[in-house]
C-alpha cells in the first residue's frame, strides 16, 4: 500500500535555528512530491514541489530534498522565525489517477 | 486574484440533510479535486475531476456527489448527510493533474448532528 508517513507529529524548538522536517513514503515510483503549509484555520498552501527526476528544490530560507531510492524527502527550514509556527504537510502523487496521497502532518512551534 | 473559493466556511446540518459545498476557481485549472481532512488523519481524496464534464472517484466517494459542468465550478454535494462526515473539506485545483501545484481553498467545516 502506498502510504506517506511524517515523524515527529510535533516539534517545538527556540526561535533562529535551522530545522529539519521529514517525510518517508512506500514506493519510489512517484509523479512529484509535495510540502505544504497549514495554519489554523486556514487553507493550505503550496511551499514546494518536487518533481520525480529532481533531487530538490529552494524558496527564500526553504529547501526541500527527495531521495526516491531510499523513500525520503525532507524539508529545511533555515533560521527560524515565530512567523514559521504551522503544521508542515508533505504529499505524494504516484501514478495517474492524481491523488496526492497524504501524511498526517508536522505541527511545527518555534518559540521567541 | 481570488484563485479557490469555497463556500460556505462553517455548516452545522442535522442527519439526513442534504447539501452542496460550492468550489470555483479563477485560474483556468483543469484539475480540481475535493478532500476531507480528519484529526489525526491525513487528507483523502473524495472526487476529482480532470476537465469540464469529467469526474472520477477518489479513496472516499460514498455519500458524494460531484459535477463538472465548467471549468471555473466544482461542486460537491451531500446526499444524506451522516455524523461521518463530519470533517473539514478542502478543494483544490492545478493546471494539471500531476505535475503542477495545487492550489486549495480556505475550507469548509462541517459538522452534522
């Protein structure tokens, strides 16, 4: 079963530093990866995408990497800020029916 | 750019009611998706569509209808609506299927008594 699994389901660490974020998934026959950003009561919005044939990919003080072979992408978070605090989503598409198949999420804190 | 809107943001229906969750996006997508989001839970797919006049099924679709009679509308409906579906729902749309962003709405809450 394709399945995407985020560990911790929480992190709460001191404003300014670096942090990283991880996603593992089954299968390494994926279409794109993606990581998302959702806060409270709010929509999700896209942060990056990777697709199958890249290694990674940066926005501002974001980068995110894939490694299909071993079933793992994470998502480095440089110097963070208060403004940072919100559940990190990561998703999968593995073939053509366009799912993106879900992880539950990493409620990220980052404390002044 | 208004890009997904749902409508309504919160609903509070009574078992057995029935309803439609309103999804229009401004951006000429053709894929447009509808998802629930459960706590602890990830996000899972309850229809799709791929282009005006075409749906498909996702992981969830019992309970669900969907249409696709525009590019912009992507409605979905409740037909008898239970305590299970109790959830946030979330549209989303991208230029394509599986290989552009997507882009999602600000979610609607349901809650059936």
């Amino acid at each position: 079963k394709q399945e995407v699994t985020q560990i911790p389901a929480a992190l709460s660490v001191p404003e300014g530093e670096n942090l990283v974020l991880n996603c593992s998934f089954t299968d390494s026959a994926i279409y794109n990866l993606q990581w998302f950003r959702q806060d409270p009561g709010k929509g999700l919005t896209s942060l990056l995408l990777i697709q199958s044939s890249q290694r990674e990919q940066t926005s501002g003080r974001l980068n995110a990497s894939l490694d299909k072979s071993s079933g793992r992408s994470t998502l480095y978070i440089a110097a963070s800020q208060p403004g940072d605090s919100a559940t990190y989503l990561c998703a999968v598409i593995w073939d053509s029916n366009y799912q993106l198949i879900w992880g539950a999420g990493t409620k990220l804190i980052i404390k002044p | 750019n208004a890009g997904v809107t749902q409508t309504p943001k919160f609903q509070v229906l009574k078992t057995g009611q029935s309803m439609t969750l309103q999804c229009a996006q401004d951006m000429n997508h053709e894929y447009m998706s509808w998802y629930r989001q459960d706590p602890g839970m990830g996000l899972r797919l309850i229809h799709y569509s791929v282009g005006a006049g075409i749906t498909d099924q996702g992981e969830v679709p019992n309970g669900y209808n969907v249409s696709r009679s525009t590019t912009e509308d992507f409605p979905l409906r409740l037909l008898s609506a239970a305590p299970s579906q109790t959830s946030v729902y979330f549209c989303a749309s991208s230029v394509t299927g599986t290989n552009t962003e997507a882009f999602f709405g600000q979610g609607t809450r349901l809650t059936v008594v």
